[in-house]
C-alpha cells in the first residue's frame, strides 16, 4: 500500500530544524516514505553537509514533480535565505519570515489535498515576531490559515495519549479555566478528534487538578464543583469517560492500556508525564483542523545548531505518526465533508 505523502517545512533555518530533517530522510525507517520537504535549497544542502548525509537535494516547484528515491530530498524551494547574511543560533527576522513561509506553503498544500499530513520540526517564537508574524507559535498558525478556533493539541508517546484543556496560559489562570462547561466540551472535540485519527473506541479519563483529585474537598473543589458534574453529562450522553483520576497515577494507568486517552487539565501536567516517560519520542498532534499536523516536541536548540549533534529521533516519529494516522483522518475529512454537502439543504432552528 503506497504510504501518504507528507509535507516538512524545514523549521527556523537558525536552529536544528533543517539538521533534525535531513537526518531524517536518511533513516532506514523512513527510506520508503514519500516526504516533500518545504524550504531553502542552499540550507538543506548546508545541513547535508554539516551532518555528514549523502543526499542529493532536489528542487522542485510542485509536488507532481516529486520523485520518491531514497537518497533524494524533493525540497519544494522557498529561497528565503540570503545564506551570506545567514547565522547559525541567531534569532533574526530572515529567518522568522523563512521558517513561517514554509509553514504556510506546507498548510496550503494540504489544505489542497496535494499532501496528506504536515509533520513539523521546530521554530522559534521570538523570531516569528521579529518577522512581523500575527501568530505566536505553529498551532496558531496552523489555527489562523486553516480557519480553526480553537486547535486541539495531543502529546503522544508509545501507548500514551494525552489531550490538553488549557495550554500556553498561566497556572492561575489553568486553574479557573477548570469548569464543567470547559470540560464538557472539550471531551465532546477530543473525542471527535481522536475519531478523525482512527480511535473510535476506548475510554477517556480525565485527570484530577488537586493532590488526591481533592479528597472530597480536603484539598480544593474544582473536582466536586466541575469535574465529577462534567463526567456524570458526558457520562448520560453516551461518552465513554471516567474521572476525575488522581494525575499521580492516571498516566502511568493510560501508557499501561487501562485508558485509550487522558485529558491533561494544563500544560505541564501533561507534558512532565509524556516527556518523563520518553523525551525523544513524544509527538504532538494538532487536532480539530481540516488538516493533519503532527510536530517534534523540542525547541530550536540554538546552542548546537550548525554542529550536526541534534538527535532525529522525534522528527522520525513525528513522520511516523503523521504516516499512520493519514489515512483514517483524510477519510473522516471527506466523510464530513460529504455529509454537509449531502445535508447543505437543511436548517436549524
């Protein structure tokens, strides 16, 4: 069965983005993938050079020009980099533009089913504002150029799924973000996301925010006030969930199979237990866009770019999981897709 055809962009050139992408390609597991990278011809043969990868880059201007060789880079050029003002660990404006244009050439891509999936290596938020980009970081690009809300963001590593009710906000504010409205729907999307990704079974637990998921108010009562309400609705209406599940141990319960998926009520709850279990390998899958997205969880690594040190492990199983859960979210795509138009016709109210 031919494998999806996955779009690279090759990250913030300043960093080991385009270092952790060429060494990539050249990984036995990835020899028979079909992968078009997005970005600057002079930095990837740069990068080649630096890691010591015998790869023949090869520019093309579109995907039907790609030919999937192993040994072959098909980058889709950009040429944003002037490489004699190019520095490697510097954060700059060249660099931000660079990284964000082919973020938003890969996103078209797939927006225009020429590329099933976009797996991304890292860029770097201080240079994307440098650059005079609206949007912070990629799931907010990714959000915007899609025309999504609210993106959903998944961490997974091995068995190990986990899905986030707040992200990038402070704990105080995680904190009163924690309500039975909140959480009511964020199950309803998470689970409707993890649908798109083939996972149509299986139980969802969410996690407790205090020690002991509050010992019936002992220690807090967001548990009795929002979480147990919202598990009991969600619970009456078909949805296959428990919680609240104390965060000391509901993790370590999901990698072993006990659970299909754990709602993480704020980011580093979450990201302490995937990262903790295997830093290298954990993924993170943006959710709830017409479009697939998986990226690497580390950040541009300034301090070893242009050394070729940077390990690949997480960009390979950023492909990876971008390869495996194509198939069964482009068909949900369409399945949707067909469904509203099938039903257009109809009203509400």
């Amino acid at each position: 069965m031919q494998k999806p055809i996955i779009a690279v962009p090759m990250g913030d050139p300043a960093g080991i983005g385009p270092e952790v992408v060429v060494k990539a390609l050249a990984h036995p597991q990835l020899l028979a993938s079909q992968i078009i990278v997005v970005g600057d011809v002079g930095v990837m043969k740069q990068a080649c050079a630096i890691c010591h990868v015998d790869m023949d880059i090869r520019p093309i201007r579109e995907v039907r020009e790609a030919a999937f060789t192993p040994g072959v880079a098909n980058v889709l050029a950009t040429d944003a980099i002037d490489m004699a003002a190019f520095r490697f660990g510097e954060i700059s404006a060249m660099c931000g533009q660079a990284a964000f244009l082919c973020i938003e050439k890969s996103i078209a891509l797939a927006m225009e089913r020429q590329v099933d999936a976009v797996a991304t290596p890292p860029i770097h938020k201080e240079a994307l504002k440098l650059a005079g980009v609206d949007y912070i970081g990629h799931t907010e690009i990714f959000g915007g150029l899609t025309g999504t809300a609210d993106p959903l963001t998944m961490f997974q590593v091995g068995s190990l799924r986990v899905l986030f009710l707040t992200r990038h906000v402070s704990l105080r504010q995680a904190c009163d973000l924690v309500t039975k409205e909140r959480i009511v729907d964020y199950v309803i999307r998470c689970t409707e996301a993890l649908r798109k990704l083939g996972i149509a079974e299986g139980t969802m637990a969410v996690a407790g925010l205090n020690p002991h998921s509050g010992e019936h108010g002992l220690f807090g009562d967001e548990e009795g006030r929002a979480i147990v309400p919202a598990v009991e609705e969600l619970r009456a209406a078909g949805y296959d969930v428990v919680g609240p599940v104390s965060a000391d141990s509901v993790f370590y319960l999901a990698s072993r199979g006990d659970y299909t998926s754990v709602l993480s009520l704020y980011h580093d709850q979450g990201h302490i237990a995937c990262k903790t279990l295997d830093f290298e390998r954990t993924v993170a899958v943006t959710g709830g866009m017409p479009i697939l997205r998986t990226s690497v969880d580390h950040g541009t690594a300034f301090d070893i770019a242009g050394k070729g040190i940077a390990s690949a492990i997480s960009m390979i199983e950023a492909i990876q999981v971008a390869e495996a859960y194509a198939s069964a979210y482009r068909g949900s795509i369409h399945e949707t897709a067909t469904y509203r138009s099938e039903n257009s016709h109809e009203t509400i109210g």
